[in-house]
C-alpha cells in the first residue's frame, strides 16, 4: 500500500473539509489555508492533512515515503473544464495572416478556422491524432492540470466526430486523471451544408447522437451559439435532443455578439457557459436563478484581442464564476493554467484567492467532478501540485508566463 507524507509544507492552499458545491462570487474571495502543514496521502487519496505544530506519531505508518517541502506551497490541481485539445496540426500561418490584418472572419471566409481545422482533421488517423492529442494533454499535466475536458468538434461528420471522441475515450482509458467527453458536433457548419443548416442539425440529432449514445462516447453535449454557426432556437433544439441522450448541456455562449446563448443554456439545464464576452445583466440574473456555472476563457480572448467578459460583474453578482483554457489550435493554442491564472488577476483584476476558486472548485464543478478534485478534501484523489520555493501563492499568477512548478502529482504518484 503506498503512503506519502508531505512535512513542512510552507502553505497547503484550498483546504476544506467538504467541498462539493461551486463557491459562489462574495465568497471566492476566501481561500483556506494552513500554514507549516503537513499532508499525508494513502492509496492514491488524501488521507489525512494538519498543522506541523500538532504533528502526530507516524510510527505505524509502514513503506512510508516522505517529502521535504520546506519553502514550498502546495495546492490541489486545476481541473480545465473547456479544451479542444483533440486536433490535427496548428493553425499558425492564420496566426501571421492575422498580425499582417486579415480578421478572423475573414480567414474562415476563405476556409480558414475551424473549417480549415476540420479538413485536417479529416485526413489523419485515429492514431496519429491520438499521439499528438496525448502530447498536449502529458504538457497540461505537468503544467499542473489534474482534471479536463475535452470536446469534439473538428470532425464536423460522422465517421471523424466518432474520431475524436474514440480518442477522447483512448486518453480516457490510458491518462490517470478525470476526463470529460462533450460532443460538439455543433461548431460550424461544413461545407457540404453551407445552404441546408437544417439538414445538417438533423444529421446531429438523429444520426450523430444516436451512434455517440450507443459507444458511450460522451458526457456532455455543446453548441457555439454565434452570429452565423447556430442560433440560440437551434442550441436549444440540439441541446434537448442530447438530454434524450442523458448528455447535459454546455454552451459556447456570447463571444463575438450577444446571440442569447446564455438564456438557451439556462433554459436547458446546462451545467455551463462559456466564453460570455458580450454577457449582459440580464443574462447574470439569470444565471441567478439557475445552478450554470459562467466559465471565461481568458486565453481566447487574449489571442483575439476581444473584449473583456465582464467577470468581476459575475462575481458581484454572487456568482461562482469559472476559469478555463479553451486550449484550441484557432483561439487559443495553450493550456498553462497558471497563466490562465496571471490573465485573471492581471486583465480581469481578480484576486490570487479569488483566481485559484475559479481554477480549482468552480471549474471542478464546471465538469462534474468535484466529489474527486478540486480541493484538499479527505478522500477526494491526491492531485496536487507542489511549487518550487515561492515567496507566497501571489507568485504564481505574478509570475506570468513562468510556471513555477516543483512536481505535480496525480492519484498520489508524481507525474
Ligand atoms: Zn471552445
């Protein structure tokens, strides 16, 4: 049986004795601590965790393995709960077309983006794309990532949406950490139903869907609701028609207009929204009402110099606001969750403690698994990361661009 103790831990960050609800906006202002802590783990789970100043005997601990962490902080991992880390390729030639003025509408006019995404993804094999895809998911783990989601959406057909998710479901079975799986058959409309949107909706909901339920190859179902790929009627229509599939919904909500992505996700129970840069009061009330948990993606809108989704207003309105990677080759071609972070403090001016609730619990609970990670809770699975020395947790989002990570581990064993 292995153990792991973990002594003179500098500060153990997001200590709770129960953590299974989001933490709503007032209250992500608090962040639990124990200063000089010990941590002890059994069996891959958090087992028991204290101040060094009441250290009990460990005597009857056998095969016990110790760690040092004298000057070092140690926290639960991140959970990611909106990636896109299955595709083919990089898009970094419309990264230069882009810094020489051409917009990103523009270059999906001319088969560009997702469309361009989609077309290579077509053409590699399920192994092929399964290596490449496990590359970057190996990258966020060791960036300190212990838990992700990850969509479809670059198949835009049968045979290559049952692709990604036949690899989503590999890197399942194959990575230690807790993966979600949302089809996302509605990212844009290919080509071939450039004209007969609705045509393409029903091969979603009545060809799609059925042969993803049947193989059990996802949890989630998601819609970009936008000017020009799906109305929020149509996400509506494509969510429910999941739910028939016992998928819960997520939504790509209100990036580049306000096209009622947010009312389409409430009104569907959906368990999140994201993006949310043309988010309005209204939309925030209702999201009062609902248990949807509002995610930004910072890196999106970092990349495509978008306006800012306006999360310090989320958080006053008593919200449990959510940071994810949206990791893409299009919009956002990085997973690092610590710099995630430093984008929070430093663009949306939220705070350390508030950022680590948004990376850890609240996104957690973004993707369902929160009774697993997201905080040091006994029994929840030992994913943590320990930093390198640090003068305080501040330095991990004040060092943006830097990761200052020791080691991460996962179910107890370092990664
Ligand atoms: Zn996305």
């Amino acid at each position: 049986m292995q153990k792991l103790l973990l002594k003179n831990i500098k500060q153990l960050l997001q200590v709770r004795a129960e953590a299974l609800k989001p933490i709503n906006g007032l209250s992500m202002k608090e962040l639990p601590l124990i200063e000089n802590a010990w941590l002890a783990i059994e069996e891959g789970r958090f087992a028991d965790y204290g101040s060094m100043s009441d250290f009990p005997g460990i005597s009857d601990w056998k095969g016990l393995d110790v760690l040092d962490c004298t000057g070092q902080i140690v926290m639960p991992c991140y959970a990611d709960s909106h990636t896109h880390i299955v595709y083919a390729g990089n898009r970094e030639a419309e990264f230069v077309d882009r810094i020489n003025g051409l917009s990103y509408e523009a270059i999906a006019q001319r088969g560009g983006g997702i469309l361009n995404s989609a077309a290579l993804l077509q053409q590699t094999s399920e192994n092929e794309l399964f290596d490449q895809s496990r590359e970057r998911l190996h990258e966020i783990i060791r960036l300190g990532t212990g838990a992700v989601e990850i969509k479809s959406g670059y198949g835009l057909n049968l045979e290559s949406e049952l692709k990604m998710l036949r690899v989503i479901k590999r890197l399942k079975e194959e990575t230690p950490i807790p993966i979600k799986a949302t089809f996302l058959g509605a990212h844009a409309l290919p080509q071939a139903y450039k004209t007969n949107k609705a045509a393409y909706i029903k091969l979603i909901t009545e060809t799609m869907l059925p042969a993803i339920a049947a193989e059990q190859l996802a949890d989630y179902i998601d819609v970009f609701c936008e000017n020009g790929y799906f109305t929020a009627e149509e996400t509506i229509h494509i969510l429910n028609a999941g739910k028939h599939y016992h998928l819960k919904g997520k939504v790509h909500a209100e990036q580049l207009s306000h096209s009622g992505g947010i009312a389409a996700g409430v009104a569907c129970g959906a368990i999140s929204v994201d993006h949310l840069e043309y988010c309005t009061k209204a939309d925030m009330q209702l999201l009062q009402q609902a248990q949807t948990i509002p995610t930004i993606l910072p890196g999106a809108a970092f990349f495509l110099n978008l306006p800012l989704p306006p999360a310090r207003q989320l958080i006053e309105h008593n919200l449990p606001v959510a940071f994810a990677s949206d990791y893409n080759p299009g919009s956002s071609p990085c997973g690092n969750m610590n710099l995630i972070m430093s984008l929070g403090c430093i663009q949306y001016k939220l705070s350390p403690e508030e950022m680590i609730n948004a990376c850890t619990i609240n996104s957690a609970a973004a993707m369902d698994v929160l009774n697993e990670v997201g905080s040091i809770t006994l029994g929840k699975r030992a994913n943590f990361i320990i930093t390198k020395p640090i003068s305080s947790y501040a330095y991990i989002p004040y060092a943006f661009g830097n990761a200052p990570i020791e080691a991460v581990y996962i179910n107890g064993l370092k990664f």
